[in-house]
C-alpha cells in the first residue's frame, strides 16, 4: 500500500498542471460549501438565540394541555405559586433563571383608537435577564419602579399612534366573567425577531396583569439555561424529577415554529449546493484521471507486462483519485477558514428578511462538524469519481496498450 501511494503521488506531481486544476476545483468547490454553509449556520444560530431570549426561554412549564385548550379556557391552566418546586428547578445544573408569565389579552385604547392586542405579564428584574435579544427600539424597558408602566411592539405602537410617555387604557374579561380595565403609561416600544408579534404584542409587569384578570396564578413559567445545548439534558432531568407532579415541560424547539421552517428550508438549500459541489469534484477528477489513462496506456502496458497485477493498478488509480481529494479537500479547509474570519470580521449587512421587524449584521459560523463533512465530501467524491478510470486501466489488453504509443 505504501509503494501504491507512493507511485500515485509521483504520478500527481508528474502531471502538476492538471491536478493542480484538479485540486483547486475541488478546494473552491469545499470552500463555497462551506462558506455557504457557514452563512446559513450563523443565520440559523442568530434566530435560534434571538427566539430564545426574546419569547420563549429555554424550556416552559405548563399544566398540561394549555398549549392544545389554553386559548379557549385561560383560567383552567393557571399554575399556583410554589416556592418548594421553583427551588428545586432553580437548584439543577445549567439553569441560570426561573420566571413567571401570564398571558391575556384584550383591547388597547389611546385617544379615538381601539385596537385588539396580546399581552403578557412579566416580572420586570427577572425578565430583563431572560429577554436580553428583545430591542427596546425608543424610550426604555420594565422596571420595578414603574409599577404601571409597560413595553409595546413597535407595530401596535404604530397602530395606535402612541409614543413613549403616552397613557393608554388596556380592557380585559376578567376571570369573574365581568370587564375590568386599567390605566398604564408606555416605557418603551420593543421590537423582535418576529414581526407579527410586534404587530399585537404588548408586555406589562405580572402585577398589573394579575390584577386585571383577578387571578394570582401564572399561565407558565420560562426556564432560562446557561447554553442552549444543553436544553435536551434539563428537560429529561425536569421529567425525571417531577413525574405524576400534573406539570408539562416543553422545550423550546417544540414552540419555535417559525424558526423549524425556517430550518428546514435551509437545510433543503445547503443539500443542494452539496449535491452541486459533489458532481463539479466528480466530473473534475473524472476527467482527470481519463485523461492520466489516456496519456499513460503505454505505460500501463508495460507495468502490466512486467508482472503488475491488475488489481494493483486499479488501486493506485484509486489512489490518485482519492489523494487529489485529500490535498484539495484540506486546501478547501483552510481557505474557507481564513476567508470566514475575515468576512465575519467585516460583516454582512442584512435586510430585514420576511418576517422580521429588523435588520441585522450576519457573519460566518464554520464548525468542526461542518469542516468534517465537507473533507468527508471531497474525499469520499474523488474516490468515487475514480472507479470508472481506475477500472478502465486495469482492464486493458496488454499488448493493446503495448502498441498504443508506437
């Protein structure tokens, strides 16, 4: 095997300038793959934090059943405070914040407009560290010290016509069945990944909602994790320690719908520039390596003549093959690194896509299963791409090829 690696190399370097041309297209091939896939990998990880961090949490806490009947009956779904169970999620490893919320909604009143929303009730000091990736667009965020005062997406802010320091009136039905109604000042507009939530979304502190719809209960609780990776770990450590206990855990990606279609979709577009890049490295090395064969049938006559074994040449065709591969693939390595690190250090401006309130600087996120992959890929193709050559010079006719260059 040594001495057919060795050959297969001497004849690379033989032929320079064609597998030269070889390698670049499979390192510029690897390199777009992965600057392609980095691009989308950071898209993908900047939404996955910004949902987390502005709605949902890593992971919520609910009766079971709010997410399928909630809506039509709020108040069967309250979840009574519980200083011994909220101890004890707080005490697990990676969990970092455990927050009440309570949703309702309703309508807003400023002046002649009357406009519907959905409201949340939040705790102001601990939502802060939860809903770091919420944009306090104009004026500022909740705070303890405004009791009354609340945050408004910048769409139903718009809507209505209201502007920080503005009062408004917010009208509920209250769990006793009666109209209850309550008269805040607007701190801040906020804006969010998600557009339509700006649109109808407003946040007040979890007092005032409480006392709006006369309750005292929360409708779920939002688990906030050190990193989100570990989300899977906590949710089966949650369910083991409280099993029977009439409580559901649910992570995060099981509440993010925008963000899963999102993912699919990409996923969908980086399989096909996968598939584009692997037919580009198999009809370059293809071609390559049928031409080597061409050049070289006399010289294959001769070794074969000589006592080579067929399956000898076939594997240092295959060498060849897959030796352009490993060269190119770990040139692409590095030039999609070095060119990911200065892109990112520059950074991509970005429109507001569908969906979104706003713009945004993307970058590029190479990881190493990704570089994996795409080695994996250049190999694994010009191996492939060099069966049919390789087979095509093992099975020549010695004397055939003996005659070739005379």
């Amino acid at each position: 095997m040594t001495t057919t690696l060795a050959l297969a190399l001497l004849s690379i370097f033989r032929q320079l300038r064609r597998s030269m041309t070889a390698v670049l297209a499979i390192a510029f091939g690897i390199m777009a793959l992965l600057l392609a896939s980095g691009f989308i990998e950071w898209n993908l990880r900047y939404g996955r934090e910004s949902t987390i961090h502005s709605e949902l949490g890593h992971i919520r806490l609910f009766k079971p059943g709010f997410l399928q009947s909630g809506l039509a009956d709020p108040y069967g779904y309250l979840l009574d405070s519980d200083a011994m169970r909220d101890e004890k999620i707080q005490q697990l490893p990676h969990v970092e914040l455990l927050t009440p919320r309570l949703s309702f909604n309703g309508l807003a009143s400023h002046e002649e407009s009357t406009i519907s929303f959905i409201g949340e009730g939040v705790d102001p000091t601990r939502e802060e560290r939860l809903s770091r990736s919420l944009t306090i667009v104009s004026g500022k965020g909740l705070s303890a010290d405004h009791p009354k005062g609340i945050i408004v997406g910048q769409g139903l802010a718009a809507n209505l016509g209201v502007a920080p320091g503005d009062t408004m009136v917010l009208m509920v039905n209250s769990a006793t069945g009666g109209v209850n109604a309550v008269e805040v000042t607007i701190l801040g507009l906020f804006a969010t990944i998600t557009k339509a939530y700006d649109d109808a979304a407003l946040r007040v502190p979890i007092s005032v909602a409480r006392q709006l719809l006369r309750v005292s209960g929360s409708h779920t609780y939002a688990i906030l994790l050190d990193k989100t990776e570990s989300t899977p770990a906590i949710l089966s450590e949650l369910q083991r320690q409280f099993p029977g206990h009439d409580l559901e855990f649910v992570p995060w990606y099981e509440m993010a719908d925008f963000y899963n279609k999102t993912a699919e979709l990409f996923a969908r577009q980086v399989n096909v520039v996968r598939l584009i890049i692997a037919a580009i490295i198999v009809l370059s090395i293809s071609n390559t390596l049928m031409m080597n064969v061409m050049e070289r049938t006399g010289e294959i006559g001769t070794v074969m003549a000589i006592g080579v074994k067929r399956r000898e040449v076939l594997l240092q065709f295959l060498a060849e093959g897959l030796i352009l591969g490993v060269i190119g693939g770990i040139l692409g390595l590095v030039l999609a690194y070095m060119l990911g690190s200065l892109i990112s250090a520059i950074g991509i401006p970005m429109p507001a896509p569908p969906g979104m309130s706003f713009g945004y600087t993307a970058e590029i996120l190479i990881t190493l299963p990704m570089m994996t992959e795409a080695f994996l890929l250049a190999a694994s193709t010009t191996l492939l791409a060099s069966i049919i050559p390789a087979i095509k010079a093992s099975r020549m006719e010695i004397v055939n090829a003996l005659r070739h260059n005379r």
